[in-house]
C-alpha cells in the first residue's frame, strides 16, 4: 500500500516507515522523505469503523430475523455509502511539520 505525504506530496510504501507515535486511530507516521508527522482525521475513522459495523449487524439481522428486509436494505445501503464516502474522504494530514521548515517559517 503507497501513502502521499501531505507536506512534500511524495509516494511512500508502509513499509519504508520507519517512526511512529501513539496507538489505535491516534497513530502517526513520520514521512521518510521529508520527516513530516502525519495522521488520519479521527473522526473520519470512527465514522467509517461505525458504517461498517452498523452494515454487518443489519445484514445478520436480515439473515436471522425474518420481515426485518424492509428495514436492514436501505440501513445496508447507507452503510454501504457512509463507508464508501469517509474511506474516500480519509486521507493522510499533517499533524507536525519538519524542524528544517519551521526555521526557515520563522525567518
């Protein structure tokens, strides 16, 4: 999977990480090429972890409950676009520039 560094806009593979901070949806990165910390938007994270789990219950209730259809359907359709929708909208920002740029800013 290829990342694009918010700050200098290059590729970079997960692999190549070599610094992290914190945990669960609070995790940061560090660009290898221009030492930029970057981070998912939080919010944008559960929202997409709550479609998703949302659309699993109603497709089990569907499966298991009978004339639930009607209900689970659209509650499967919007899980469907609300995943879809914040997946998109979930890219990486930066959460801390590099030393070398806050010199120069500073200047």
């Amino acid at each position: 999977m290829s990342l694009q560094c918010a700050h200098c806009y290059k590729h970079f593979s997960i692999a190549k990480v070599t610094e992290s901070r914190g945990k669960g949806l609070s995790v940061e990165v560090q660009c290898p090429h221009c030492a930029a910390w970057l981070g998912h938007n939080k919010t944008l994270a559960l929202i997409k972890i709550s479609g998703f789990y949302g659309g699993v219950i109603a497709a089990l209730a569907a499966y298991f409950v009978d004339d639930v259809a009607h209900i689970t359907t659209p509650l499967m359709i919007l899980a469907v676009i609300v995943v879809g929708l914040s997946h998109i909208m979930d890219h990486l920002k930066m959460v801390e520039a590099p030393e070398d740029d806050a010199s120069i800013n500073n200047q």
